[in-house]
C-alpha cells in the first residue's frame, strides 16, 4: 500500500509538470514554465522517495531528498519574485 | 474599493460586459447616433485612438451584443450600435448618461477591474494548463 502512495505521489507530480509544460508552450507563460520545473524538481523528489523506501532501505537518502525538495520550491520562489520584478 | 456613487446595474453592465476602456469610448461615441454606419476611421476621429484599437474595440462589442456588423460595398468593415436586447439597450442609457455626468467614477471602476481581470487571467491560464482535452464547440469539426 505504500508503495502504491510513494508511486502515486510520482505520477501526480510528473504529470503536473508535463501538463504545466504544455501549458507554457502554448500560451507562453512563464509563469507556467516555473511551476512546471518546480513540479519536476517534487516528482524527482518523489521518486527519490520511492527508492530510497523500497529500492535502497540500507541507503538514507534524506538529505539528497530534502535538498531536491527545496531546490524545486526555490525555483519557484525565484520564478515568482522575477516575474513580479 | 467601493463605488457607491454609480447605480449597482452600471457597476455590473461595466464588470460583465465592458472589457477595456477604449471599448467603453467606443460605446459611448456610437451609441450617440444608433443610424449611423461607422468605419473604424470614423470612430478613431472621434474618440481620438488609433484605427487598430478602434477595429479590436468594435469587435469586442460586437462579440458582447451591442453592435453589429454591416455588409458594405466598399469592403471596409462597417459597423452599428444595435444592442441585443433592450435590457441591454436600457443599460447603455443608463452608462451614457452616469458617463456624462460622473465620469471619474466610472475611470475609477474601470480601472479596479482592469486590475482584478488581470490578476484573475493568471489564475485562469493556471486553471487551463491543467485541462486535459476541451470540450467540443458547436461548429467544430
């Protein structure tokens, strides 16, 4: 069961990025294309929170999580501040 | 930012119906002779815009039911004040006349929701990247 959530989490946060990707291109929003890599920064975070659950369980990999999970949160954090700039 | 002085249906005719303030210029300088066929030269003289912003304006008018279209042989657009309804023709009366006598009130709305449609298009264009597929329109393919 929870690997079913950690692989879901993945799913919805990889298709909220390719949806927000889509969306930049085709209404040229930049907006649309910082929310876009920052859902990609979280599905990489999710993904690291799959293997890191089940694939590698000898193998902390929160910090590397944690870095990839602000990372994505930064970018957008940036994107927002530059685009009301 | 209340704008208690103007009468609520002008308030709301303005935030549903009226997208810009060159549309409400527009409007205005039409709706004063309702016979007349007006290209959009003929409007710019008037309202004192370029012919560009004057075509845009005039389609949006059309698009909201209070204008229409023209044939003309010369192969300008030409256009007309023709409101849908008369509801709708009452509440331009009514905009004409709030215009003319309390025109700061209505600059002053028309800018707040200038304001607002541009902070809602960003919710919007959030909104719609999230749309998978459309749903049809009558007359498409």
């Amino acid at each position: 069961m929870v690997e079913l959530v950690y692989l879901l989490c993945a799913l919805t946060s990889t298709g909220c990025a390719l949806l927000l990707l889509r969306g930049y291109f085709r209404a040229r929003s930049r907006l649309l294309l910082w929310s876009s890599l920052c859902f990609m920064g979280l599905s990489a975070n999710n993904i690291l929170l799959f293997v890191d659950m089940l694939l590698v369980p000898n193998l902390s990999l929160e910090i590397p999580r944690g870095i990839v999970g602000l990372g994505a949160l930064l970018v957008l954090l940036f994107g927002l501040i530059w685009e009301s700039t | 930012m209340s704008h208690q002085v103007l009468p609520g249906e002008i308030q709301e005719f303005l935030r549903t119906t009226i997208q810009s303030l060159e549309q409400l210029e527009v409007l205005i300088a039409i709706q004063r002779q309702p016979k007349k066929a007006w290209t959009p030269e003929d409007v710019a003289a008037v309202v004192g815009l370029p012919v560009g912003i004057m075509e845009e304006s005039l389609d949006g008018l059309i698009a909201a039911g209070l204008a229409r279209h023209l044939s003309s042989a010369s192969g300008s657009p030409t256009y007309c004040y023709e409101p849908r309804t008369p509801s709708m023709g009452r509440a331009v009366a009514g905009l004409a006349r709030a215009y003319a006598s309390n025109r700061l009130d209505i600059m002053r709305l028309m800018s707040t929701l200038a304001i607002e449609r541009v902070r809602s298009e960003a919710a919007n264009l959030f909104a719609d990247a999230f749309i998978i597929q459309r749903k049809k329109e009558p007359g498409d393919g």
